[in-house]
C-alpha cells in the first residue's frame, strides 16, 4: 500500500462489520455518545482543523479468531463488570464491541502487516499483559494538558508512571515493536486515538459511523399536575 484507503460504512451493524474487515495485527478505534466518552472525544477537538469532536475514544488491536470461534482484542483498558474492576491490559472477545447503541462509531486500520510482524506486535502485547501492565488515569490527564500546548505533545508525559499505558499509547508501543510510528513528532505516552486517525502511514481504513439520534428531553410531571392537565383538555 502505497497510500491511505479509506472506505465507509453507515449501514452495517457493529458485529457485520467487525465480522468483516476484523483480523489478528489490525488496529481498531471506538467512539459513542456515553459520558466518559464524550469527554475525550472533545478533548481531541485541538487536534482537528475545524475544531470538531473527534470520533474516538478508545483504541485497541485485534489478536484474530482463536479456538472458542470469537475474534479477541487486546486492550489497555478500564473495565467494570458488577464486582470485577479491571485496570491495565487485558484480553477480551470482539463481542465487546457488538453494542451498536454504547459504541456507535467504529475503525478498523490494517497496515498490511504480514504474520511475523503481527506476531512480534502481539507478542509485545502479551509481556505487557503477563507483567501487569496498568490503565494510567494519570497519563490520560497529561496527555489532556499537553493537548492545550502543543511544545508539550513531544516531551515525556508529565504525570508519566513505569509500568502503566492508557489505550492508545498502548497500541502505539506495541507498533513500535515493528517501527511503526504513527505520529513522531508525539512522544509515545502522549499519543491520542485521534493521532492514531490522522496517521498518513500507508493503510487501508474502514470506518463505520451511524448518526446518532439525540433523544428528546422529558421532564417528570407530578401525577397531580398530570391530572389537571388532563381535566382542562
């Protein structure tokens, strides 16, 4: 590949494509409306022209199917599920992802790896996952600083910590591993998912995003306002 392809989608679920362009060494990048996700989105807004939101708050790399049938990601991510809190790097199936309503934008970036590099790039994931590797709350909030100064981006995290990578600095050490950098004029702990986006790295892109229908604001009626509303119409 000699340039960026890119090809879109707005029609598919998230499992269709997923099912469809998802493959061991790909990268893939997630955006939805929900709380946490809306505040990086908007903290990536300085790295776009028009000032606009970016579409993605969470990166992650795909490992392949494995012998239970799913496709798996490898992720540094924080994770709650009722009692389980999951800090750091971790493995979980594509199914993940599957929710159309929670993550209503989606990437695939394939760089044309071939099976010894996407072997090495995973292979990196997995001593970090083997040594504990945690999600940094901290680096996030550097990184979110160096973004309102851009002298900042190619310094070292100000509130780096060894032994910690959020998302996306997770996923751009891995491709370090086989000298991809997608940004290098960005120090590593201070890469965002949008730099990941906006890589000019030959590659092919698929992306996949649905408008999302904002939902109209209810007030709660006391039942006896509700009653005599009833009564005068």
């Amino acid at each position: 590949m000699s340039t960026v392809t890119v090809v879109e989608y707005d029609n598919l679920t998230n499992a269709e494509f997923l099912e469809r362009h998802a493959k061991a060494g790909c990268i893939g990048l997630a955006g939805g409306p929900h709380i946490i996700e809306k505040m990086i989105r908007r903290a990536q807004r300085h790295q776009r022209d028009d000032g606009s939101w970016s579409l993605w708050g969470h990166a992650f790399i795909f490992q392949g199917r494995r012998h239970d049938g799913h496709h798996w990601v490898m992720e540094s991510d924080l994770d709650i599920h009722r009692r389980i809190i999951r800090l750091g790097v971790q493995e979980n199936r594509i199914t993940k992802y599957h929710d159309d309503g929670y993550f209503t934008s989606l990437a695939i970036l394939d760089f044309g790896l071939d099976e010894a590099q996407a072997t090495k790039v995973l292979a990196e994931g997995l001593n970090l996952l083997a040594s504990n590797t945690k999600y940094s709350l901290r680096e996030v909030f550097g990184t979110f600083l160096s973004l309102q100064e851009d002298r900042l981006r190619e310094r070292k995290n100000i509130l780096e910590r060894d032994r910690a990578m959020f998302c996306s600095a997770f996923v751009q050490h891995l491709f370090l591993a086989v000298g991809i950098d997608f940004a290098p004029e960005i120090e590593t702990k201070n890469t965002t998912p949008e730099d990941i986006a906006q890589t000019t790295i030959p590659h092919a892109r698929y992306v996949l995003d649905r408008p999302v229908q904002k939902k109209k604001l209810r007030l709660p009626i006391p039942d006896k306002v509700r009653s005599t509303l009833k009564r005068l119409t």
